[in-house]
C-alpha cells in the first residue's frame, strides 16, 4: 500500500475544489456594516464602517460654543463610541476567505491522512509478518 498515493490524491481532489472555488469571482459583498456613536448629549454623531473608516462626523450648531479643544475631544469620544459599537456587531456569516479557510483544511487533512495512512500500513505489515 503506497500511502503516498492516496495522500496525493486527497491533496489532488481539495486542490481541484480550491481551484473551482477561485474560478467563482469574489462573492458578492455586501454594504460594510456601520455604527454610530454619539458625545456631548448627541450634538456630535459619528458613523464607522467596516475596516474603522470613519465615514461621517455631524455636529450640532449648538456643539460649536464648547471651544475647539473641548469640541475635539467630543468628536473623539464620539468616534471611539462608534468603534466599540462597530467591534460589538458580530460579523455576518460566511465573513473571511473561504479559499484560505479549505486551504487550511486541506493542509490538515493531508497530515492526518498521512498519519492513518502510514498506522494502516503498519497493521498490515505486522500482519503479514504472521
């Protein structure tokens, strides 16, 4: 029994699918999830999307007579509010790439094929020598 064969044709067959998964394009993404934090008694908002990009900072007129150290530390509190809320959202499923996921599948597969594969062998060898 060549153990080798059969763990090469395992490895054969995922890498078969991983090439049939790339040859699908990117999968549709869908709109990056946002979240909004609010300071200053909501006078100052802003709203963070996926990957932490700040996408929007709205202040209220009446926001404006704190004073611009004042102000700013309120926008930074805002934002770092829309972060922690960001963070909270579990992400959607099927999130990550799924070619480096069935690659770290196969990797293990194959190890763990090779293992079984050479145990086999070896029961067989023992038996033979009966």
């Amino acid at each position: 029994m060549d153990t080798n064969l059969e763990t090469q044709g395992f490895d054969n067959l995922v890498g078969a699918a991983l090439r049939a998964l790339k040859s699908t394009g990117e999968p549709d993404r869908e709109a990056p999830a946002r979240a909004e934090g609010t300071a200053d008694d909501g006078r100052v908002r802003a709203t963070v999307v996926t990957g932490g990009r700040l996408a929007a900072v709205r202040i209220d007129p009446r926001a404006m007579k704190l004073g611009s150290e004042t102000l700013g530390e309120q926008i930074v509190l805002a934002v770092n509010a829309a972060l922690d809320e960001l963070h909270a959202v579990p992400a959607p499923p099927g999130e990550g790439d799924p070619a480096a996921h069935l690659r770290r599948i196969q990797d293990e597969a194959v190890l763990r094929l090779d293992v079984f594969a050479k145990a086999v062998e070896d029961a067989l060898a023992r038996v033979e020598a009966r």
